[in-house]
C-alpha cells in the first residue's frame, strides 16, 4: 500500500512537470509565431531544463514499477491496466484518474511541439534559424523539438 502511495504522489509531481513543461513548450511557440527571437535561446534551455526533469522522474517512476513487481509478483512488462486490476478503491481510482489527467498533458504537449516543428518546416522562423542568426550558436546544441517528443512519450 506504501508504495502505491507513493507511486500516486509520484505520478501527480510527474504531472506537474509535464505541465511545466508544456508552459514552456507553449511559450516557444509562441516566440516562434510571433518572431521574437530575442528571448529565444532562454526559453529554449528553460525547455531543455523541463525536459530533463521529466526524464528524471520517468527513471524515478520506473523504480516505483520494479518495487510494485515485486510487491505483486507481476511479470517484467505488466500493463497499468493489470495494475489497476490488482489495486482496490480509491487507490484504482486515484491511479486511474492520475493517469487520465497525465495523458491530456502528454497530448496537449504532443501538439504544441507539433506545431512548433510544422512552423519550421513551413519556413517560418524557428529557435534554431533565431539563435543562428542572433548568436551564431552551434545548431546542434539548441533543443530538437523531435527530441523533446521523445521525452515526453510516458509508458502509462
């Protein structure tokens, strides 16, 4: 019961990452629309900064899901649908709940980087064009919104 608590009170601070990063995400694109190239580099690295926290906790959430393993002798892949089946009320509904809100965030998220990327390959100006152009910063160190995708695909 300890660690599906935990795995609650986990899941609902990964969800508040991932919002943080689609603020951030949002505030890129909105730069990126809007032409203001100026702040550019600081959103991209406070995006880039998200991004690893998310990723973080992704590892700190899949120790939680080896410790549940364990405590149900469940197989190496298991399903959070097998989870939920093994769990009693209000632990199914919180988990269940938690994630729901978690995959809305992970979407919306999945989106605004979509059009992050469909902006640039319509050759409006992006992050990487901007910066290149501002600083003449190397393009390999500027946030990849591809990249940025990958962080976000939750195993929910």
């Amino acid at each position: 019961m300890e660690t599906l608590n935990e795995l609650i009170a986990h899941l609902t601070r990964q969800k508040l990452l991932l919002e943080r990063m689609l603020y951030r995400a949002v505030t890129v694109r909105a730069m990126v629309l809007g032409g203001h190239a100026r702040f550019l580099a600081w959103a991209a690295e406070d995006l880039d900064r998200a991004q690893e926290k998310v990723a973080a906790a992704e590892v700190r959430r899949d120790a939680l899901y080896t410790q549940l393993r364990g405590l149900y002798d469940l197989p190496e892949e298991f399903s959070f649908d097998a989870l939920l089946l093994l769990t009693s009320e209000p632990m199914t509904t919180l988990l269940a709940t938690t994630r729901s809100e978690m995959a809305a965030v992970v979407s919306e998220l999945r989106s605004t980087l979509e059009v992050i990327s469909e902006q640039a390959h319509a050759g409006q100006v992006t992050a990487e064009q901007a910066l290149a152009r501002l600083q003449g910063v190397d393009l390999s160190e500027v946030v990849d919104t591809g990249q940025a995708r990958a962080h976000i695909d939750t195993r929910l």
